[in-house]
C-alpha cells in the first residue's frame, strides 16, 4: 500500500501528552482498497493522538462526503458523514491479535502507526446499509424517470398476475381447490 505511506505516524520521537495529526482524504485513498463500498469522497480526519507511557490513545473525528449509488435510482449522490472514534494502542513483546475492537496491539520495535486502515474500516462502517438518495443525501431526490422506468419492467402485482389468466390450464388447476 504504498499510496498510504502519508498515513503513518512516528510516535516514536513524541513527548508524552497529546498530539494532532491531520490527513486529508481523497478518492485515491479508496483506490488503494481493492474491494472498497466507497469510491470516491472528500473527508478530512482529525487524529489526537494521546501519547502515554504503555499506550497511545487516539480519538478519530472523520468528516466530509462521500459518493454513494442509491439502492432505488441508481443514481450516484453525496452522502454526508461524520464519525467520532477511540481507538487504543498497546504495546507488547511480539504482536498479538487482540479480541477487542477498541485495541491495537503493536510489538515493541514499531516506531510508527500506520492509520490508513482504521481510517477506512471506520467510514465503510458509517455507510448506510440501504442507501436511498432521498433518506441519506444532501437533499437530492431520486430519478424520477428511472423509478418509472423500473415500474414499467417490473413484474406484475400478485392480484394483477391472476387477473391475467390468459392459460386455459391455469383455470382448470384453479377448479381443483
């Protein structure tokens, strides 16, 4: 990944205390994930990285917009978003996988952080599950031309399907009941 080297932090020369680090995100970070929900986006995250003697605590605030494809028009539109998150470091002789979300767990020898993947595991988190330009946008509405589209090659109500009895087959089944 090495489009994301800018999103490292050397924490190593750091004074114990609190520190911010700011990144701005663009629709070449969700090219470096091959499988990304998100394309593009503009976002600006915000890190206050609280340095401690065992551990590093950071508090992520990502805002901006990202392009999503509604699941009713099709049509692409501009979701808003905004995420505030804790994140926690901890250090340890060799890295170990850690059960809680919450904590990172770096070995000794790291001197850096690399904050691309939290980055992005938090805002394909913040994606809707269903994404309707109407209830998530920024106000737009739907293709109204493409909804009707859609109506139009749509199958039939189930009331309309038996009205529709064009088979003679179908009646002499229905006779049965």
């Amino acid at each position: 990944m090495k489009p994301l080297k800018q999103f490292s932090i050397p924490f190593t020369g750091l004074k114990i205390g609190k520190h911010q680090f700011d990144f701005d995100i663009d629709n070449s970070f969700f090219d470096a994930f091959e499988y990304s929900l998100v394309k593009k986006g503009t976002l600006k995250v915000d890190i206050e990285l609280d340095k401690q003697e065992t551990m590093l605590i950071l508090q992520f605030h990502i805002k901006g917009t990202i392009v999503l494809d509604c699941d009713k028009c099709l049509s692409e539109f501009n979701a808003p978003i905004e995420v505030q998150e804790r994140q926690i470091v901890k250090f340890a002789e060799d890295e170990l996988e850690s059960d809680d979300l919450e904590i990172i767990v770096l070995s000794k020898k790291e001197s850096e952080l690399d904050v691309a993947l939290p980055i992005y595991e938090l805002i394909t988190v913040s994606v809707p599950y269903i994404k309707v330009c109407e209830q998530n946008g920024d106000g737009q509405k739907c293709d109204q031309e493409m909804i009707d589209r859609l109506k139009s090659l749509s199958a039939g109500t189930p009331e309309e399907e038996e009205n529709n009895d064009d088979d003679p087959r179908w009646a002499a089944l229905k006779k049965l009941k």
